[in-house]
C-alpha cells in the first residue's frame, strides 16, 4: 500500500462522505473513488459499504483505519524528525484549543523552558476537535484534550487533572448570582437555548441553540443574550466582565489530559510530558 492510498482512505473513513473528503483533499471525488475501489480489489475485502444516503465503516475497515492513522502519523513524525536534525535546537508543536488551558499551559511551558536541552515550543491554537487529526497527521506532536469531550483514538495520554464544569451566563440573568446551580435549570429555561458545539465529524447535534466551534464565539453569544453554554471551568479564568460563571452541580466532571500520537514519543515530547505530569 501506499501512503497517498492510507491518506485517502483515512480521509474517507472520518468524514463517511467522498464529497467531503474529496473536498478535504483537495483532489476530484471520481479520483478518490477509483482509488478506495483499487485498494479494496487489492486486499480484497470491503472497506467501506456504501449506499445512496450514507457510508459506513466495515469491520476490516475500522483494522485499516486504526493501523493507517499509526503509519501516517509515523511517516510524518520521521518527515519532521529528519528534517529538523540538522538545526542546533529541535521544537515540538504543541496542539492547543483556543482560549483554555491558559494557566496550565503557561505553567506547563516555563517550567518545560527550565529543562536542559529543552526544545523549542511551538504553540499550535486549534478549534474544538481538531487536536486528534493534527496530531495524527503529524502536524503537531503534543496536545491538550479534554475528555470526554475531545475524540483520543490513536492517541496516548497522561492525565493533568480533573475539573467541575461552569455555566456561562450573562450578569443580568436570573441565575447568574446563584452559588450552584443544575444543569436541568438551565435546559428548562425556554430562551436563551444552549449554544450547540460541533461534533468530532463537523456535524451539529439536532436543537434550537446556535452552532458553535471556538470559545471566543460561544462568550460573544452569551453576551449578547442568544445562547447559554456549560464548559469546563479552567476555561472562565479570564472571562469578560459582563459574563459569570456558575458552578453546574450535576455536570460530568473533565479531565484535561497530555496526549501525544501511540508510539510516536520522542524524548523531547517524552520531557515535556514528564514536566506537565509532574506539574
């Protein structure tokens, strides 16, 4: 098999679409097509079962998915690894999603600047669910994911730690100077609705709320009376004045993790992980 052939495939498998992920590509779907068909003959089983409506994964597609995504990943990681080795110092991109992690990350980053030989740190900002494809597709060698909430598949991780989640309100609102409360008050108020995050596809879950993908759009909503949202509570530590955040009792807790593609930990990632455990 080739890479181009895994890099299609993958494409494929993860948006379950071949206009999609032909668009992804940047290449024509009837090329696409023609190569997933070609690569089905050759190993001779069904990938992906395809229908009018939808895609699906087949068992011996979910095997080649998992092993592609690794050998992609490695390919990459080796593509920078080699290219880097003729520089004095080497660096390590790190995935970070937009607007959270900000007390952690500095932490992290100047206690990892005080290492011996420490690398160059890259910071990489990323919307909601992009870490796993970037580190997967060697973009960025590190990550900060929240779980349950971002896809880890392929990936290692370390947990940091384990965080409450906040409702995000505006001061006006008749919640808003409550200590604590229910995440059942918040969905039985008739407006504003929840904000609706983006899944790990690029789809949205069904409901009236706005579509969002970042924090910095979320808050502007909030603000402006359209939407209400709950987030991990790391992520209000430089909220704007006209905001407040809410302790929500019976929210899923959140555990921020360090992760990094499976098998692929240089020593420099390997450094960088050890300071933010240990942190």
């Amino acid at each position: 098999m080739e890479t181009r052939e895994l890099q299609y495939f993958v494409a494929v498998a993860e948006e379950l679409h071949f206009s999609k992920a032909a668009e992804r590509l940047q290449i024509a779907q009837p090329a696409l097509s023609r190569t997933i068909a070609q690569l089905e003959r050759r190993l001779g089983v069904t990938l992906l079962e395809r229908t009018s409506r939808k895609v699906t994964l087949t068992n011996a597609g979910a095997v080649l998915l998992a092993e592609a995504r690794s050998i992609l990943a490695a390919v990459a990681t080796a593509e920078r690894r080699t290219r880097e080795t003729g520089r004095e110092r080497s660096r390590i991109i790190l995935a970070v999603k937009t607007g959270t992690a900000g007390d952690l990350l500095a932490k992290v980053l100047d206690a990892y600047r005080a290492e011996p030989g420490a690398a160059d740190v890259e910071l990489l900002l990323c919307e909601a669910h992009q870490h796993q494809r970037l580190l997967l597709s060697g973009k960025a060698d590190v990550a900060l994911l929240h779980l349950p909430f971002d896809p880890a598949e392929g990936l290692e991780t370390e947990a940091l730690f384990t965080e409450q989640q906040v409702a995000i309100l505006p001061r006006s609102h008749p919640l808003a100077g409550r200590a604590r409360i229910r995440a059942v008050e918040l969905t039985a108020l008739p407006d504003p609705p929840m904000a609706r995050w983006c899944r790990p596809d690029g789809s949205y879950p069904e409901g009236p709320g706005p579509e969002v993908h970042s924090l910095t759009q979320v808050y502007q909503l909030v603000a402006l009376g359209r939407a209400m949202v709950i987030v991990p509570e790391s992520a209000a530590v430089d909220l704007r004045r006209d905001l407040v955040a809410v302790p929500v009792s019976d929210a899923a807790p959140v555990t921020t993790v360090i992760a990094w593609p499976d098998g692929s930990r240089g020593r420099a990632v390997a450094d960088l992980v050890r300071v933010a455990t240990r942190l």
